[in-house]
C-alpha cells in the first residue's frame, strides 16, 4: 500500500500501543467492543471497570487524557438522544429531581450512554496511536476484500484533495460577491456541487491513466509490511481478556 499522510487524529508516539501492529490493534478493538455490548447494563460496575482499563491504555499510550475527552464529544447527539428516552419511554415510573421519568428509559438511556461513550474511547484510541495507511494495511492483513481496502485508501489518499478544491471554489464565490442568504441561492450551489464533482471526476480519470502508465495492475504495492508476532498478539490481546474476565464475573455474580 503506498504511502499516505498523517491524518489529524493521529497523534505522534512511540509507545507501546503505537508500537502494535495494526492488524493486533484492530482485533482487539472489536473484541473489547464485543464484549462491553455483551454485559449487562444494570451492572453498572462493570462498565466503570472497563473504563479503568481504557484509562490504562491511555496512559499507555501517552495520548492526553484532554485530547481523548475532546474528542469523545462526537457522540453529543447520540447523548441527546439518550437523555430524552427516560421521558418518552413507558412503563413503571420513578421520582428523579422531581420529575416522573420510566424506569425502562433510565436504564435505556444508561446503557446507550456507557456502551456508547467506551466504543467511542476505545475507537479514539485506535485512530491516534494507528496511521490510517497502516489500518487499512491491517484490514487487508486480515483478509478483507483487496478491493474494498483500495477504494478506503484512495478515499483517505483524495479526501482532503477534494475538500481542497471545495475550498478555492468557496473562496471564488466570495470574490464574486456571492454570500449564500436563503433559499434563493440553493441553485448557485447545487451548481458549485455538480462543479465539484464534474472535476474530481476528471481529476480520478488523471489519476487512473497516470497509475496505469506506471504499472498499476490493480493491486497496490506493500512498501511497509507489518507482520505480527506471537508476542504482541499476546500483548494486544491484554485488554479484551481483562474485559472478558469482567464480563463474565458480570454474567455469573448476582
């Protein structure tokens, strides 16, 4: 797989976790995340231990605690969401703050705010101590569809192309005078997106021809292998074990 740019959540570091190859990495992410959904939630234990164990990673890893708690906030609709159900949820109701709320829907809205905030934590986590060339190199370590990995890595590779070129076009229309107001001005930019798309088009043409004059066959080069050993599988599967311990202490102790 060619090489790629550092995307922004990766943070830069030579830990221990940034050390795990990425292929390691990823199966202990959804491993970890299997397991949190798996618990019940009234075993509100439980979920405060697997936040010491991502705390831990955390600290492993050297990524500020700051940098990890900003960017959880992308789950703030899904928290939005979760606050209303104890107010729209039936059945039996209790007294909180003075307010009748469902029973049912506390613990609804708990269960998709613990099981939510960890998958997210734990996927910050992989996206800062992972280079995104290096996960996609992963997934294709683990057998998925070549093609499938191409298309991700040419997204990645010509996402912030796009977004680049979205800007001069912004930046056009501000010289122009243009400023969007209302509705009125919603043709101006359909025709700015199918502008955009017209030249990313032509500009994916461009680079299909120039790969091709170089060789390309429909298969990416490998220029950085990451092979796994058995040791840091061992070492990769530290936390979705610890998980699983809690888990099933979880399911067997009342």
């Amino acid at each position: 797989m060619g090489a790629g740019h550092v995307h922004r959540l990766y943070v830069r570091g030579d830990s221990p976790v940034h050390r795990l190859p990425p292929q390691c990495k990823l199966v202990a992410h959804l491993a970890f995340v299997l397991v949190v959904v798996a618990t019940p939630r009234e075993r509100v234990w439980a979920f405060a231990a697997y936040a010491v164990l991502l705390a831990a990673v955390v600290a492993t890893a050297r990524i500020p605690y700051g940098t990890v708690l900003r960017r959880t906030m992308i789950e703030i609709p899904f928290v939005a969401f979760a606050l209303a159900m104890p107010f729209v949820a039936t059945g039996p109701e209790t007294a909180v703050l003075g307010l009748r709320l469902s029973v049912e829907g506390l613990w609804g809205a708990w269960n998709i705010l613990a099981k939510g905030t960890l998958g997210v934590v734990a996927s910050v986590l992989l996206a800062a101590t992972t280079e995104p060339r290096l996960l996609l190199h992963g997934i294709e370590r683990l057998r998925m569809p070549q093609l499938i990995t191409q298309i991700a890595a040419f997204m990645l590779r010509y996402g912030d192309v796009v977004a680049a070129e979205l800007g001069r076009m912004r930046t056009a229309r501000a010289a122009r005078g243009f400023e969007p107001r209302g509705p009125r001005d919603a043709r101006v930019l359909a025709r700015s997106l199918g502008a955009l798309f017209l030249r990313s088009y032509e500009r994916g043409e461009r680079v299909h021809l120039a790969m091709v004059s170089r060789g390309y066959d429909g298969r990416m080069p490998v220029l950085h292998d990451v092979p796994a050993s058995a040791r840091q599988w061992s070492a990769a599967s530290a936390l979705p074990l610890a998980a699983a311990l809690i888990a099933l202490a979880a399911w067997t102790v009342p």
